[in-house]
C-alpha cells in the first residue's frame, strides 16, 4: 500500500521549466518502481518517463527525450520529473504511478497535477 501525491504543476510559456514532484508516503518506497503518466484532455493516458527502485535505470518516452528528466530520492520518499524546453503539446494533468518491479501494472496513482503550457 502506497499513496501518491503529486505537486508543482502550473502555467507556463513555451520553452520554460517546471519541476514536479510526487510525494509517497509509507517505509516501502525504494521496493517500488516509479512512473510519470499524463492525459491530454480528449487523448488517452500515456506514458512519460519510468525509474527503478534505486534509480540506476530510467526510460522516456520519445517526445520527451532530451527535454525530460525523472529522478528520485529514496530519503525523501520523492520522485520528481523536471521539465524543460515545455512545449503546448506537452499540456496535461501529470499522475505519478507505484508498482512492483516485476509487477504488470502500475497499482497506485496520484491525484494529478495540471500541466499547462502557452504558445
């Protein structure tokens, strides 16, 4: 059991920074492996950038690379997600997800922050 708040999420103009962070709670979160997800509205939810439980290993979806960093730090019990060079098309609510690292499916989500980004 684990819950996922996420936090940093706001207006911005194209090619500035936003950093979010999602905050866990529980003793258990270096065992998890950690997720940044978002849903455009109308869109389907899609992946953004995936970590380990200790962080030596990370994966971003195309559209992010090299724009996008995910990073944690187990003491904190936080992930974080700094944005960089933010686009329009990257306006969202962004959720942070919890699973198992052999686990099939991210069982634990965040609320979601909204992520909006002005031409």
């Amino acid at each position: 059991q684990v819950q996922l708040v996420e936090s940093g999420g706001g207006l911005v103009q194209a090619g500035g920074s936003l950093r979010l962070s999602c905050a866990a709670s529980g003793r258990t979160f270096s065992t998890y492996d950690m997720g940044w997800f978002r849903q455009a509205p109308g869109k389907e939810r899609e992946f953004v950038a995936t970590i380990s439980r200790g962080g030596s290993r990370t994966s971003y979806a195309d559209s992010v690379k090299g724009r996008f960093t995910i990073s944690r730090d187990n003491a904190k019990n936080t992930v974080y997600l700094q944005m960089n060079s933010l686009r329009p098309e990257d306006t969202a609510v962004y959720y942070c997800a919890a699973k198992l690292p052999l686990g099939v499916q991210y069982d634990y989500w965040g609320q979601g922050t909204q992520v909006t980004v002005s031409s």
